[in-house]
C-alpha cells in the first residue's frame, strides 16, 4: 500500500507536526489515507482526497481507490475538479448544483444524459469541466 499511495521514498520519516514540517502536504494527504486503510474498512468516505495533489499523483489515488471499490469497499469521495483521466475511473457520478440532484447515475452514462436534454460535450474537452461550467 505504501508503493500505491507513492510513499516509498519517505516510508521512514516521520510526519511531523504544525511546527516540525518533515513531509509534504500532499505527502501527509496520502499517509492519511493510508492511515484509514490499516483498519481495512468496508466504506471510504473521503473529502477531496486529490485536491493539492499534481495531476499524475491525483490520478494514482484515484486508481487505487478504483481498485478498492472494484474489491468490494463501497468509495464515496467529493472531488470538485477532477482531470479527464481521473474521470473514467469514476463508476457512478452524483451532479449537485445550487443544492439540487442535477445528475445521479453511471459517470460512463453522463455524456449521453446530458446530450440528450441538448447539452453535447465538445471534443476535446475535460467532461468534469464542461459538467462544471454547464451547472
């Protein structure tokens, strides 16, 4: 899991506190995840677990946590500007805008949803940020 969570390299430092900075934030980020997934828990409730992250980094948290949830653990995460990669590895999608469901079903079905209420997403284009432009 250290090698999944890219922590290889500072798998002996310690994490440090508000005055000892040792880790990066990111760094700390993923120890945190990892620190939930010691208990191998059947539910992962996570708050923008990529936000701060470089892109490749985001996108290798999202693969592990695809990777969960196709194992059996049920993975809900909030992730309010995710990268096109990051995207298809999404299996279902909840679209919330000004507090109302605009959107709850497969994230591979989404692009056909919104073509058919007239709203085609361009070639090209990150589907995540065309949603969020759109709503």
């Amino acid at each position: 899991m250290v090698g999944e969570l890219g922590l290889g390299g500072v798998k002996d430092m310690r994490i440090g506190s508000r005055y000892e900075k040792t880790l990066s934030s990111g760094e700390r980020k993923r120890t945190a995840i990892g620190v939930e997934l010691i208990t191998d828990p059947p539910i992962l409730i996570l708050d923008e677990p990529t936000s701060g992250l470089d892109s490749w980094t985001a996108a290798q948290i999202i693969k592990l946590l695809h990777r969960l949830a196709r194992s059996g653990k049920t993975v809900i995460a909030t992730i309010h500007q995710p990268s096109s990669r990051s995207f298809y590895f999404f299996d279902r999608l909840l679209l919330i805008a000004d507090g109302q469901t605009v959107y709850q079903g497969p994230a591979s079905h989404a692009r056909e949803y919104f073509a058919s209420i007239n709203h085609t997403f361009p070639k090209f284009v990150n589907p995540a940020d065309y949603l969020i432009k759109l709503l």
